[in-house]
C-alpha cells in the first residue's frame, strides 16, 4: 500500500473514522469530537484496545490475528478531513495504533482542519518525536507512555527524547494507564525524571465494572500525589464496541 503520495493527493492510512462521538478519556473527557483512528503501531501492548489497528498475527490478549487488507485504508488527507467536517463538531480527536507513524501526513490534516477552526488532539504513545512541522500545526498532545504491564520494557516504552519534546508542546496531557496503587510509583519515576508537567491517571480496562473498579482502587494515591484522574467515558458510556 502506498503510504504517501504528493501535493493534494497525499495518503494517510486510515483504519476508521467516526463521530460524532465525546473524547472519552484525559483532559477533554466529555467534549463533543470526531474521531479519526489511523492504522499501524510500534509498539504490541498486551492489553491493547484497538489491536485491528496493528495486530496481523494475534499477538495481543485478544489473540485475534486481523486482517491488514480489511483495516487499512489509505485516503486522501483531504478526504479525511472532509469526512470529518460533515460531523459539525469543533474537536477532532487522531488515534491509532500511533499517529506520530504518519506525522508528515497528519500535520496536513492539523492543518487543513485548523483552516475550518476545528481544533485537534493526538493520541500518542510516547515513543516517537514529532516534527518541528506537526508541532507548529498546534494540536493538543495526550500522551500515553505505556508502563510494565503492557509486557514490554522501558526500553522500548521510555524514549527520552520523545518525552521531552512532547512535554514541550502546548497543552500536553500525560496520560498513563495504571491497574493498581502499585504501577503509579513507576509513573513518578517516568515523571519526575523528564518533568512532565500535567499527569493523568486512568484505569485499565475495556468494560464498565473493571473500570470502575479500578479507578476505586486507584483514586485515593492519585489525589494523594496532586494528578488527575479520568476514565473512559465512551466505555461508560456504550461498552466495549468499536467506532464511538
Ligand atoms: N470516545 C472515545 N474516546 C477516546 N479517547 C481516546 C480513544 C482512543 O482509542 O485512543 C478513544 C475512543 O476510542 N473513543
Ligand atoms: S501503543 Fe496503544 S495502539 Fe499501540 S499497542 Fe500499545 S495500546 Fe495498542
Ligand atoms: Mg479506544
């Protein structure tokens, strides 16, 4: 599959857009957006969510070996950002897999939707440095660095100067997602040895009563350290299902 092409023609690798829909997670929990989830992942989290973005040979705990020809498409840029601005809304929330794979291509997106007044948010793991080009297109950075419990190690999760530049950007919201009191020692470390200045906590999980249960389990230390807390409302909100 061609990745990219030029000028007006160029390629992004979706896998799906949706909305409109409410950012479900991190400091813009609530707010009305659009989704765009874009194919492919660096990293293989044990418990990732949205492992049809990335997983060919059932690697995940899902153990579901997907099937790239039915995930991937790749569209125009310009497309992409038409079919989110039919929805109406003023957020646009990227996803993945992870985003920061395809910077070039969704910088032009920032853009494009930017030039409509449509403001946008990234959702990234953390592991990939983004371009003097991205940054100045002004999205708004949540960044996940995934801890041990994905079953992969900081060295592939920790990328130091990713961290730094992220937290350099405007706005940018780290996010961590933790399953007990315990996995929050290994986010202070990861904080207080790159700075980062807005931490948020949020609970494992891909169902309404897991959930809950950890964020019962975990908010007490949260406050206790002065971050913040968020769940995930669309899961809250509608379960486990793709496209919302
Ligand atoms: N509603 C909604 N909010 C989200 N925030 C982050 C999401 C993600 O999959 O990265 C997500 C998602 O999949 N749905
Ligand atoms: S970084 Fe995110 S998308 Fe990639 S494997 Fe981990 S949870 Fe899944
Ligand atoms: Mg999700």
């Amino acid at each position: 599959m061609r990745a990219r092409g030029t000028g007006s023609d160029r390629k992004i690798v979706v896998n799906e857009i949706f909305g409109p829909t409410i950012q479900g997670e991190g400091p813009s929990m609530g707010r009305s957006c659009s989704f765009v989830r874009l194919g492919g992942c660096n990293l293989t989290c044990t418990w990732c969510d949205t492992p049809y973005t990335w997983d060919w040979a059932g690697r995940s705990d899902a153990g579901t070996a997907y099937d790239p020809k039915a995930e991937l498409h790749a569209m125009n840029v310009a497309e992409v950002a038409e079919r989110l601005l039919v929805t109406d809304v003023r957020l646009v929330v990227v996803s993945g897999g992870e985003p920061l794979q395809q910077q070039r291509t969704v910088a032009r997106l920032c853009r494009l939707l930017g030039e409509s007044g449509v403001s946008v948010e990234i959702e990234t793991n953390g592991t990939l440095s983004p371009s003097p080009e991205l940054v100045a297109a002004r999205p708004r950075f949540n960044v996940s660095p995934t801890l041990r419990h994905s079953g992969m190690g900081p060295e592939q999760t920790v990328v130091p100067e990713a961290l730094r530049a992220l937290n350099a950007t405007r706005g940018a919201a780290f996010t961590f997602v933790c399953r007990d009191p315990g996995d929050l020692d290994e986010v202070a470390d990861i904080v207080a040895r790159y700075g980062l200045e807005s931490v948020w906590i949020m609970p494992e999980g891909q169902d309404q009563e897991t959930l809950s249960d950890r964020l019962a389990l975990l908010a007490d230390a949260v406050v206790a350290r002065r971050w913040n807390i968020s769940t995930r409302i669309h899961v809250h909100a509608w379960g486990n299902r793709r496209g919302v």
